[in-house]
C-alpha cells in the first residue's frame, strides 16, 4: 500500500505499466521539488548567517525589525487577495485576457492595500527604530530600503500566482533558487566593501527586483498584461479581502510578536539582535513545511479511505514529532554546536536556545495539524484560536519579564500551546465525523 497515494499492483500488464509509469512520473517531481526546495532554504539560511556574524549586534538589531515589518507590511497589503487570485483564477487560467483582466485587478487593488498598510506601519517601523537608538537619517535610509522592497513584493505576490495555477513548477524554482544564489553572492562580496543593516535590507530589495523582472518576462509571455479590470473580479477580492481582515492581521502580529515585544520593553538593543539570530535557527523547520504544504497535505486531501487515512495522519505527524524532538534534544546536549552557527556574539545564549527550539518545535507541530485538518475541510471552529491565544497572554502577563530575551522567548513558547490543542480537537471531532467522497 502507497503511504501518500495509491498505486497499482505489481504486476506489468498492459493495464498496470502505464500507472506505475504514472507514479514514477509523479515520485520524480516530488523529489525534484523537495531537492531544490531544500537548496533554496541551504542558500537562504546561508545568507542569514553572513548578515548575523558580519553585522554587529546593534546593525542586526535594525535589520531585525526592518525585515520584521516589511513581512508585516507584506500581508497586510495582500489580506485576502490572494484567496480571491487562487479560486477565481483556478477557473479561468487557461483564457489569457480574462486572466490578464484578474491579474491587473489584483495588482491594483493590492497596491491601494499597500499603501493603507504603509501609511498604518511605517510609523511605527520609524519609532521601534528611533527608540532603539537610530538616527533620524539611519532611519530614513532603513525605510525606504523596506519600501523599495515592498513595492516590488506587492507584484510578485499576484504574478507568481499565474505559474502556479499552470503548475509550472520548474519556473518556480527557477526563480526562487536564483533569487536565493544572487542574495548569497551579492552579501559575500558586499562584506569585504562596505556592510551594515541598510545594505542588507538593499540586497533584499535587489533580489527581490531581480526575481520580478524574470517573473514579469514569463507572465508577459502567458497572459494579456494590457487587459483592462474586472470589476466582477474586484467585486469578489474586496469580499474576501472584508471576510479575512480580523483572522490576517491577528496572525500577522502574532507571528512576530517576539521581535515586537523585545523592540518595546527590552532594555538593550542587543536584545532583538538575539531574539532575531536565533530566530534564524528555526529556518530547520522550513523545508519540513514546504514538503508538508506541496505533498504530503494533497495526499491527505486525496485519501478516501478511512485506516489508510488514519495511516497517513498518524505517520505524518508522528515524523514531524520525532523529528522536533530530535531538534529539542540535540539544542539541549550540543547548544554550543547550535550557536557557534550564529557566531561568538550568541555564544552565551544556551537557555534561550532550548526555549526558541521548544517554541519552534510546538508552531511546527500546530501547523502541521493546522494544515492536515485544512486539508479535508476540519476547521469549524477555528476562529477560537484568536481568543484562546489572547486569553493565554494576558494570563502571562504578570508573570513575564518582557525585557529579557528568556521572559519573551518564554512567552513565546505558552503562547503556541492554544493552537496546538484546538488542532488536536479539531482532528479528533474530524475523524468522529468523516464521511468518504461517494462516487
């Protein structure tokens, strides 16, 4: 019996051979994806750790939370769209003016989302700076490196949709891995010159323009870009957009709450300097949720059959277990091994290695049930996670010291275990309640 799909018999008849050809077709992409998959988050993690042991701490400090909000600035600006992208576009893919009218009404509604997101965030952006010791010209210059960004994140979040809906994978890794390999070059040359957090955010902006211009060339080529808009289409995008606010804009602060609290209370700017270099580590995790997001939660989608299915559950989500615990274990016997990755500025930093790995690991098994319970459609009820969680924080409240990187790594940690056991629940209540697809 196949673990992630189901395969024939084997016996080569003239019925079976073209389905085991079939299935090793498929086995094939899969391990291509997952090999260069793994090889842009080698690159990528790989960039990380130059900008860590070359910039000291206080230039990695700024680097932290710009990066940080120009994620922020990325999601906010994107809050539904791309839902509206997915489910609109999976029907009209294949007609390259309708397409094209869905790709300019996207792009320009996700640049007026843009800029509310920019007018909400880059003041706030601009005083986490300030307080934390930068000049107003530093500032200025970190911001607009953020924005330079930003602008070219907001296409690249519609066109790139347009190669997945085609499923042209290939293209996809194409750019991501030269994106990933132009990043590393630049930033190994650019530390022998001249390197501080600036210049890091700017070779962020330079890739991130390079992987438009080639992105922008396949669209050009695929779909109508001088179609005009649909206002059906932006009908449908503002729906979601209006149905998706809340959840998105908690999940995005949520998701950096760490550096946003360090930012705030911490007493030394070194602080978010080491909250965001170990936060680097959990990059581990990265190439786990691309092979679960990509393969192994289709395949749980596709199962119909009900102990094949539990099979399947059980198998996946006791790998991803063993295997973040295998991570805790090895951050609690060779935490020196763990930091000497990051360089000798973080060396001293071994308890709050255990306590970022113990809330990696959590996230990591949440969302693996997050996305194995969305898979067959078992999230009625989720929306409790958003109280559940702010009812857990305020209860920490008084027992955290949100200056120290331990107190908010801590916090951290207690504040995944909600998402975690409403997920459980969730599985649970689905597989009392599951029914397989009739014919």
């Amino acid at each position: 019996m196949s673990f992630f799909g189901p395969i024939s018999p084997p016996v080569l008849n003239e019925t079976s051979t073209p389905l085991i050809r079939r299935a090793l077709h498929r086995a094939r992409i899969v391990g291509n994806f997952a090999l260069v998959q793994a090889a842009v988050q080698i690159v990528g993690f790989l960039s990380g750790i130059l900008v860590i042991r070359y910039l000291d701490p206080r230039e990695y400090a700024y680097f932290t939370i710009a990066n940080t909000m120009q994620g922020t600035l990325n999601v906010l600006a994107d809050i539904g769209i791309s839902i509206g992208l997915v489910s609109i576009g999976g029907r009209i893919w294949q007609d390259g003016h309708r397409f094209g009218q869905l790709v300019n009404t996207a792009l320009k509604l996700r640049r007026k989302m843009g800029l509310f997101a920019v007018v909400s965030i880059v003041p706030v952006l601009a005083w986490l700076l300030l307080k934390n010791g930068a000049s107003p010209g530093y500032v200025a210059l970190l911001v607009a490196a953020v924005l330079a960004g930003l602008v070219v994140q907001l296409s690249i979040g519609v066109l790139s949709v347009v190669p997945r809906l085609r499923s042209d994978i290939g293209r996809i890794q194409t750019i991501d891995l030269t994106g990933a390999l132009a990043r590393l070059v630049a930033l190994g040359g650019l530390i022998f010159l001249f390197f501080n957090g600036a210049v890091a955010l700017a070779v962020g902006s330079a890739t991130l323009l390079l992987q438009y211009w080639m992105l922008r060339q396949y669209v050009a080529k695929t779909i109508d870009l001088s179609a005009p808009e649909n206002s059906e289409d932006r009908a449908a995008m503002v729906r979601f957009v209006r149905s998706q606010a809340a959840n998105a804009i908690f999940f995005c602060f949520q998701g950096q709450i760490t550096v946003f609290l360090i930012s705030i209370f911490g007493r030394q700017v070194s602080s978010i300097a080491e909250v965001g270099a170990l936060g680097r580590l959990a990059m581990i995790f990265a190439v786990l949720s691309n092979l679960l997001a990509n393969v192994f939660a289709p395949a749980f989608a596709r199962c119909q059959t009900t102990a094949k299915m539990r099979l399947q559950y059980f198998a996946i989500v006791g790998a991803v277990s063993g295997f973040s615990i295998a991570i805790i274990a090895a951050a609690a016997f060779f935490p020196h091994q763990f930091l000497f990755v990051l360089g000798g500025k973080y060396a001293h930093l071994e308890r709050e290695l255990l306590l970022m790995v113990s809330g990696a690991v959590l996230t990591a098994i949440a969302s693996t049930l997050w996305s194995l319970n969305a898979a067959k459609a078992w999230i009625t009820g989720s929306w409790l996670y958003i109280p559940l969680t702010l009812g857990t924080q305020l209860a920490l409240i008084p027992f955290t010291d949100f200056s120290s990187v331990a107190g908010v790594l801590t916090f951290n940690l207690f504040s995944a275990l909600p998402s975690l056991l409403l997920n459980i629940i969730l599985s649970l209540r689905g597989f009392r309640s599951w029914q397989p697809a009739t014919a």
